[in-house]
C-alpha cells in the first residue's frame, strides 16, 4: 500500500499516482456515540492466532511459489469445512517488474441466499521482497500482520458464524473476499532504481498494487454483486496497531467508518480505533469502491510523524513476534459486532 492526497478541487473523485512524502496527515474527531450493543459470539483471539502462525508456516506466499499454492488450497479447505460456499476466480496479472503472475482471488460466502450482505475483504499474499529491510531488502517476507492476520480473523469469523444455531445467525449473508498479489507494487521510495513497468497503469487510475481487487473489481464475484457494504482488513494484527480513519473510507463510505469506529469504543477498543482522520491510502478498498461496493479500510499506520506505516511494514520483521492476540480480538470482535448489528 501506499499513500496518495487528494487534489481540493476534486476530492471526490481523483485520486492521485506517483511518489509522495510519506507525511501522515491526521485530524481529531468527535468521540462515539453509544448505542445499545446487539448479542454477538465472542471472537477467539487463540483460534485466530492459530490461524494466522498456520499460514506463515507454509512460508512467504509470494505468487508463482509452491508456498503460495499450498496456503490457497489450505485457504479453500478451511472455509469449506466451515460448509461456506466457496469460489475461486484464478486470473494473470503482469507485476511491476514484467514477470506474470498466476494468481487467484478466493470467495467464501456465509448464507448465500441472504438478500442482504456484508462483504469482508483482505488478501492472503506477501510481498516478495523485503525492500524497508536495512539488511535484507530483496528478501520475502512472512507478512504475519500484512496478509496473514487479515485471513486469520475472516477464518475464525467464518468458523464462528457457522458454529451458531439458527436462532443466533446474523440477519444478513456475509462475504468473504481473499484477494490475491496484493502486494506485489511498486514503491519508488525504495526501489528507485528498478523501473515500473506499470507506470502507465497508474497514469490511467491503475496501480501497480492491488492486482487481485482490481481484476476483481472488472469482474465482480459473484457477478452483479451489490452488499450493503464492505470492510477491508490490512495489517491487523500487529501489537500496539492504530487504526485512524482512513481519507477514501471516510469518502466513501462515513457512516459505515462512524458504525465500526463507535462499536469498537464501546467494546473498550478506543485505543485501536483512534478518533482521528487520515489522509488517503491506495489499498484494495480504492478498487471495490470503484466497483461500487462501499468500503472501509481498517489498516494499522502511524497517527502522527512522517512515516504512514509501523516498522515492521514491508520488512523481515513483519513474523509472528509481531502478531498480538489481543490486536486480532479487538478487530474481530469489533467486525463480528458490527455483522450482528445489521
């Protein structure tokens, strides 16, 4: 992921490309509101973990590698022995660098003849290199919070919604959406001296990140797919994460930033959820909000400084020291909560 602002005089609809400083700009806001909570399960912060240490135990799941098929197909089994509906919608995509990627978008779907829906959305791949690192830049990372985590709280989301008596099912339908080299990008920051073969791309409103959401976001599955709304987890399961409220969230898709920020105060989560505003990131939101699905981004970055990710962003330490099971409490017991609440 990367930073991008929004020009004034379009802020609605531009969103910029190219190299940026990096500066986190953010604004403090109202508090929550309260509202009576709706009765939800209680996430396992244990079950998620395990999760999470599962799919870093194959290895870096880089697209193209043996460790990347076997962790999909992992991916696939898991949700189907939950007994979700599950689709895979293999793709190619050429990366930043020429080389084409084989990759595969995964979609699990909780009562799937539910009118009503809530898509949850995250990725499942690392980035191939580690190139934040000081010491090991061309590295492949583990990316325990950068992709694992995310997978890790939808997993346990799934086996705990279809755990639940009839009487205890949330009244909508959910989606779990897992997209594929996600952060396979280019960032001009560390990698100044290769050259973006996707620079074009970004000119047209594309990017070199995100290559999974916006396939998917071209072809919509399932097709026609219209939820209420869709919340995207990146990075969240790091200890300490911040999460503000990220610009295009805000943009998008305000009332649905208010909902989750509120509920997560009113778990005793207010310092995860940080009443503070953000400026925009280009993350796999961007494209389903061009999809038409109204999404929010819960992303663990830096509220105040230059620098807009934590240290272990894009580095070797991005392991399973870093993976805290309170952080993966308190996002999916907050997203569980906000499910419930429709």
């Amino acid at each position: 992921m990367k930073l991008f602002r929004f020009a004034p005089a379009v802020l609605a609809a531009l969103l910029l490309t190219g190299c940026f400083d990096n500066k986190n700009t953010t604004t403090e806001t109202s508090g929550p509101e309260q509202e009576p909570l709706t009765a939800a399960p209680a996430f396992n912060a244990d079950s998620a973990y395990a999760y999470v240490a599962k799919q870093v135990s194959f290895g870096p799941r880089v697209p193209n590698s043996p460790a990347h098929i076997k962790t999909g197909n992992w991916i696939i089994d898991e949700f189907k022995s939950y007994g979700l509906s599950v689709q895979e919608q293999p793709f190619e995509a050429m990366a930043f660098d020429g080389k084409m990627l084989k990759g595969r978008n995964i979609v699990a779907q909780f009562q799937p003849a539910a009118v009503r829906r809530i898509s949850i959305f995250t990725h499942w791949d690392t980035r191939p290199f580690a190139d934040k690192d000081k010491t090991n830049k061309n590295a492949p990372l583990d990316g325990a919070s950068d992709g694992a985590s995310g997978v890790g709280i939808a997993l346990e989301m799934a086996r705990l919604l279809a755990a639940q008596p009839d009487s205890l099912t949330p009244a909508v339908g959910v989606d779990f959406i897992l997209f594929d080299a996600e952060d396979y990008g280019y960032d001009s920051s560390t990698q100044g001296e290769l050259k973006n073969q996707l620079a074009n791309l970004e000119a047209q409103g594309g990017s070199s990140w995100c290559l999974g959401s916006q396939y998917w976001a071209k072809n919509t599955m399932p097709a026609n797919y219209k939820p209420n709304f869709g919340i995207l987890l990146d990075m969240v399961g790091a200890k300490g994460a911040k999460f503000s409220r990220e610009g295009q969230s805000l943009e998008k898709a305000r009332d649905v930033v208010n909902k989750v920020w509120n509920l997560g105060a009113q778990l005793g989560y207010s310092d995860y959820f940080l009443f503070r505003d953000m400026s925009g990131i280009t993350d796999d939101h961007v494209f389903t909000n061009n999809a038409g699905v109204r999404t929010i981004d819960i992303i663990d970055t830096m509220p105040v400084g230059d620098e807009t990710f934590p240290a272990y962003h894009h580095t070797t330490q991005d392991n399973m020291s870093v993976i805290d099971k309170r952080t993966l409490k308190a996002v999916g017991q907050t997203v569980l909560q906000t499910i419930y609440g429709e």
